[in-house]
C-alpha cells in the first residue's frame, strides 16, 4: 500500500539534499489523492472548502526569545509575503499576509549582523570569516531570504492549498534544531470558520528543545500557542529539563564545549556542561549519509528508519518531523482556508497532539469536521 507523502515536507527540501525533484514529489502525491491514503484513509472534503477559500490569509511571525532573532522566510509556490525577512525584537509580531495557495517555509536566525542596507553583513568577513550574517540560520547574508536557511534550523513548513481542498503543515527538524517553534492555526478567525468547528488542541504543534524554556514535569501551563480552557493542547510530560538539556547527540552539537581538557573529553560526555543555547544538526545535515538522509537506495519507508538523532528529537518534540519518512507522527491535515502563527521561543512543554488525538485528526482529514461526539469527548468541564 502507498504512503502519502507530506507535500509541504517530501515535495521540498533542499538543504541537505534529501528530496527528489519537486515535480516527481507533486506527481506522486496527485496521484496518491485520488487512489489511497494509507496514512489516514483520507477522503476529498467537500468543495465548499475550496471555493471559499480567501484570496489571501494572515501570516503573523512573533517572536519570544529574549535576544533579537530575524524571521527568514521562503516561498516555493503561491503568492508570497511582502517580506522574506526581518528583525524582531522580544515580544514583537510581524503581520503579514500570503496567497491561499501558499507553499512556504518560516524559520528563525539567531545572533545576526547585517550592513545599513541588508544587503551583507555588517563586515567582510560575517560572523563566521564565510560572508555568513547570523550564527544560525544565514540565508547568503542577507536580510530578505531567497533560499532557505543554511542548518541547523527548526522549519515550520506550509502547503495551505492542494487539489483535496487540505491545508498540510508541520514543524520540522528534519534539517536541524535551533530555536524553540509553535504554529497556531488562525482557521477559527477566516471566513471559513462556519464550515467546520476546529479547536486548538488539534492544530497547535509546539516544540520545546530549549531546556531554559521548559518548564517542570507537572507544570502543563502554557500560554503561547492559542489553546484554552475548555480544550487544551495535550503536552509532553515524559522529559525532564535535564534530558532536554541533554537531548542532541555528543557530535552534533554545533558548539561543542572544549573544556575540560582543550577539546580532549571523554565519552559520555554526561558530565560536561552544554551551553543554553545549543543547536544541533541532524545526523543528515551534518553527515550527508543516504541512510540518514533516505536518499539512494534507503528511498523508501520499509528501509530508511530513524537515526540516533531521529530518536532523540522525537523524544522532546514528538509532533514534529524527526526524518524524511516520519509523516505519520508529524503531518497535520485541515481544511484549506485559514491562516497561521508561527511563535519562537514558547514557553512551557512540546505538545503531543497526534498520539493523543489520533482518531479526532484521522476524522478531520477524512471528513473536512470534528462531529460533535468527538469535540464533547475533548473538551474538559
């Protein structure tokens, strides 16, 4: 039986050269709408859905981090946003506006520097003596991305139309970890909102592999992913700050600490202090490997499975893609029509969505609506 592949995901990616030409990606997952869906058994909603899709749908990007981060943002199909990057200072939003039929990614570039007129950095050399702007990120070192960001960086991916009348989206860490991300869906906000009842704890994936902004076991708080009371966003309660702290493997790390011996350490390495802010790449970004990337002859879910690092970051985001063949466990499906959020730095824990509401979403996708069984056996008195 076939796969469908995730189209904002699998039709894609560039970075690390772990996708096939977008055309063959395109073709695939046509045909596959109008055949079988082993993922969800996915049937077309009606067309309601699509013809009253806006023209376009808001874009906001916000930012939490306490340093100055700058948005970069790519478009591969559809009317893009008026920016493809920007500085955002902590607790500023950036509202934009993109077509209905959008196919893009946003991400997050840290510890920038860029000249008076965002053309390069601020000196010849960047940050890095490469011509990089940022630390993490950089898009050829300038503000107004063209390309996606080089690795390691957490993407949020977008298709928000397909010929199903679908929204597909995603937080991914496929091509790396650098900044914490939540989506929120703003579907209940468009015009579409009549069609078909939503709530938050479907649709609002949250990754927390930051342990600084993790808060305790327990402690299920959250307030920036636009859930509420009546139904909250299911989250993760297996990881401790420490295996937070902790979660990228050893030789990933892009700022491996030298101490304590000037680069010379022993391994494990669970005695040694990480820094706070840690990035790390994927076992594909860094090494390039077809068995890491799914690449070759590992093209195929039957023969590609997850690395170490694959594991390790589904562990502390189990919502977000972890590598090329994980659609299952990261892919969100609703109908078109809405627009998003994209918030760095949230605080609080990583959601768990798709396990815990595995049937709700299965209906979702299937039928366009949650029935109202489903949304009373969610909701909390």
């Amino acid at each position: 039986m076939a796969v469908l592949r995730n189209p904002s995901v699998r039709m894609s990616r560039s970075i690390a050269g772990t996708r096939l030409p977008v055309l063959r990606r395109i073709l695939r997952f046509l045909v596959l709408l109008d055949t079988t869906n082993a993922l969800h058994h996915m049937k077309r909603p009606p067309l309601a859905y699509v013809s009253r899709r806006a023209e376009t749908v808001p874009l906001v990007v916000r930012s939490l981090c306490s340093e100055t981060i700058y948005p970069g943002i790519v478009t591969q199909a559809g009317t893009p946003p008026s920016s493809g990057g920007f500085e955002l200072q902590t607790g500023q939003q950036m509202n934009l506006t993109v077509g209905a039929d959008w196919q893009g990614r946003v991400w997050g570039r840290t510890n920038c520097s860029f000249n008076s007129q965002g053309t390069g950095p601020a000196n010849a050399g960047g940050n890095n003596g490469g011509g990089s702007a940022c630390g993490t990120g950089d898009c050829g070192g300038i503000i107004g991305c063209k390309a996606t960001g080089e690795t390691p960086v957490t993407l949020a991916e977008f298709t928000l139309a397909t010929s199903s009348g679908q929204t597909f989206y995603d937080i991914s860490l496929v091509d790396g970890y650098n900044l914490p991300l939540a989506i929120v869906s703003l579907y209940p906000e468009s015009d579409n909102s009549s069609l078909t009842k939503i709530p938050p704890n479907l649709t609002n994936p949250i990754c927390i592999g930051t342990a600084a902004l993790l808060t305790a076991q327990g402690d299920t708080s959250d307030s920036n992913s636009g859930t509420n009371s009546s139904f909250p966003i299911p989250l993760d309660e297996s990881v401790s700050v420490s295996d937070v702290a902790s979660w990228c493997p050893w030789d990933l790390q892009v700022n491996i600490p030298t101490v304590p011996f000037d680069g010379v350490y022993s391994y494990p390495d669970t005695n040694i202090q990480r820094p706070g802010f840690d990035p790390c790449f994927s076992a594909c970004a860094k090494y390039s490997q077809a068995a890491d990337c799914c690449t070759g002859s590992y093209d195929s879910p039957n023969v590609c499975k997850p690395s170490s690092y694959s594991t390790a970051a589904k562990s502390v985001c189990p919502d977000a893609y972890s590598y090329a063949f994980d659609d299952q466990t990261s892919t969100f499906i609703i109908p078109s029509g809405g627009g998003f959020e994209v918030t760095f730095c949230p605080t609080g824990r990583s959601s768990n969505i798709l396990k815990v509401y595995k049937q709700q979403l299965a209906e979702l996708s299937e039928t366009g609506s949650v029935s109202e069984s489903s949304l009373e056996a969610m909701q909390v008195a």
